[in-house]
C-alpha cells in the first residue's frame, strides 16, 4: 500500500489510544498523537533500504518479511518508542508518555501489516517462524477510492475525538472493503459458464478456476488469472465503468488502457506461457528458469510467465515476469531473466523500472 495511505491510518490508530496513560505526565493533543502514528506506521517499510544491495532477493525474501511481522511487531514498537523518549529528553517535550508513545506505535505498526495484506503481494504475517505470505487481493497498492475512506475517518476522528462513539467512524473504510468482496464475488459469478459443464449437460455454475486480481484506479476493474497447462491464460474485467476511475488514469499519464477491461460475459482471453512457443528460445529459456542463480525469482513469483527474449550484439537474453504485474497499455513492474555473452556464462539482470531497454545486472 502507498506511504501516504499507511501515515493516515497511523494517523487515525493513535487517535484511538487514550491521552493520558500516566496523569501526570504531559497530554498531547491530537496533533502529536497522529503524527506519532504517522511515523510509526511507515517504519515497516524501512526494509525497503535493503532494495539497493540486490532487489530480486529483496523482492524475493526480505520485503514484508520481518519487518511486517506481527510476532515481532512489539519489538519494533519497543524500539521506536525508546528512540522516541531519547529525542524527546533531550528536546525537554513530551515527557513521561513511555507507555502511550508504545500503544501508539504498535497500532500503528499493525495497521502498516494488516492494510498491506489487502494488496496481491502479500506479507509474511509469521515471519520468521513461518514463511506464509498473508494476501486478501482486494486493493491495488494505490486506491484513491479506500484513500478517500481513510481520510473521512480521520477528519471525524479528530472532529469527534472526546465523543466515546468516535471509534464507530472505522465503519467506513470497512464498508468500502467489503464492498470491493461484494464487487469480486459478483464479478466471479458472472463469469462464462465453464465449457465442462455446458458440454456435459451438468448444474452450470460460473468457471471460477482462477484469482482476480485488483487492478489500478477503480474497484470495478479486475484481471482473472486461471492455469492453462504449461502456461496461464488470463483476461481484463470490469463490472461496470468507472468514469472517475478513468479520468485518474488519464490524469496518471500511466498510459493504462482501460478500454481493454471487458464485461464477463464478452470475456477474451490472452494466453501466456511459462516457455515460449518458438522452439529456437525454448533452450536458453529453460537453461534460465532452471539456473540456480534464479531461484529467488522462482520463489518470489506466483504466476511466472516468459516475458521476452532478446539476441543481439552477441549477448543473448530471456526474461520473465509475474502476471499479478501485468496491466494493459503499461510495462509490467517486475521483469527479471538472464543474459549472456558468447561463450559466457548466464548472468541475472532486472529491467529497470518503467523502461523497455535499461537493464542492471544482479550478479
């Protein structure tokens, strides 16, 4: 989820914490209280610092590992709230509040783990006694829409903050959740019935082999996933238009396509393998995706597919990428594979963000 998004919820958690854990310590008002959440609500990120020392392994095994766990999360909170009482003493503000400053930062820290959840990456919840990635896949990292939900808590919250029903305000960013469960699950069911079940003459119920995964600027565009053999096929849904949705898009300068999101039942499908069909590539791609050197990137995908290959100025190269990633009319985020030179060895590359041609070798 978005830095700004994560800060607001912090902002608002700490509005939930009491005031005055110790009564004669100094109150803060409303003011330091979200900024205090504000912060601690980022600090799960501060993993993104390891990003520059190798990002496929980062993407593989550090990011939302340990830092987003909820085992360790009172840790995180224990440490940030020493650090805080140490610029607070010797800034002579705000004295006394140890405990408070320690509520506030694991709410805040916990809503950082809980929100990321809802995105397709998914987070190592148990991290480091079990490397399960927790992921609802109901919200593109960046939702204007849950954004503006946050916002409207947070402003009542703070209108309301001596009112002891101000907590009842969370409702509205969990309405907005499960109205997105309410828009997935309708668009599940109005898939095409499955070709089985037409054929065979049984009970036709929605073919619902596959995930959807939340797409950018509005809620009611879907992309289906679904296994195909060696391979996955895939297609752009949308519920319904979203005239908002589209005109942010265009606002973006994205370059998203959002014509090509099509209603269930005018379904078309793309088919992407994992291998490509041309049999002149199929070598070097399989020697690829079975090279030792690429494993964080098998362990890191969940749909993997052949992405590209290129053979020029004696250097070849095959690349891959992860159809969660994939959005029409816009380069894929994450596109990784191997290269060599003549008589050399396989060596891992990524392709830099946003770029077709910019590449950094790994290792």
């Amino acid at each position: 989820m978005d830095t700004l998004t994560h800060m607001l919820i912090g902002a608002g958690t700490a509005q939930l914490i009491p005031s005055a854990v110790d009564k004669e310590a100094q109150t803060p008002g409303w003011q330091q209280k979200a900024m205090l959440g504000a912060l601690a609500a980022i600090l799960p990120d501060i993993d993104y610092l390891l990003f520059p020392l190798d990002p496929l392994e980062f993407l593989a095994y550090w990011h939302r590992a340990h830092s987003h766990s909820i085992f360790l999360a009172p840790l995180w909170a224990y440490l940030l709230t020493l650090a805080l009482q140490q610029y607070f003493k010797r800034n002579n503000i705000w004295s006394g509040q140890g405990l408070l400053l320690f509520w506030i930062s694991l709410s805040a820290i916990l809503s950082h783990i809980i929100s990321d959840s809802l995105t397709v990456y998914g987070t190592r919840w148990f991290s480091p006694l079990l490397d399960v990635k927790i992921s609802w896949d109901l919200l593109f990292v960046i939702d204007i829409y849950f954004t503006a939900t946050i916002v409207a808590a947070l402003v009542l919250l703070i209108r309301w903050r001596d009112k002891t029903y101000r907590a009842y305000v969370c409702l509205i960013p969990f309405a907005y959740l499960a109205l997105v469960l309410i828009i997935k699950s309708t668009v599940y069911h109005r898939l095409p019935v499955s070709e089985n079940n037409a054929t065979n003459n049984r009970i036709t119920v929605p073919s619902q082999a596959g995930i959807l995964v939340p797409q950018p600027f509005s809620p009611l565009y879907w992309q289906l996933i679904k296994p195909d053999g060696p391979g996955f096929k895939q297609a752009y849904l949308k519920l319904a238009d979203d005239i908002i949705g589209n005109k942010l898009s265009k606002l973006s300068g994205s370059g998203l396509d959002y014509l090509s999101y099509q209603l269930p039942r005018e379904i078309s499908w793309r088919r992407y393998p994992i291998m490509p069909d041309n049999p002149d590539w199929q070598a070097d791609a399989e020697a690829v995706w079975q090279n030792k050197e690429f494993t964080a990137f098998r362990d890191f995908t969940r749909y993997p597919v052949f992405y590209a290959y290129n053979s020029r100025s004696e250097k070849t190269c095959v690349w891959f990428s992860d159809l969660r990633y994939h959005w029409p009319g816009m380069l894929p985020t994450f596109r990784f594979g191997m290269c060599k030179k003549t008589a050399g060895t396989w060596q891992v590359h990524r392709m830099k963000y946003f770029s077709r041609d910019q590449l950094q070798r790994l290792r």
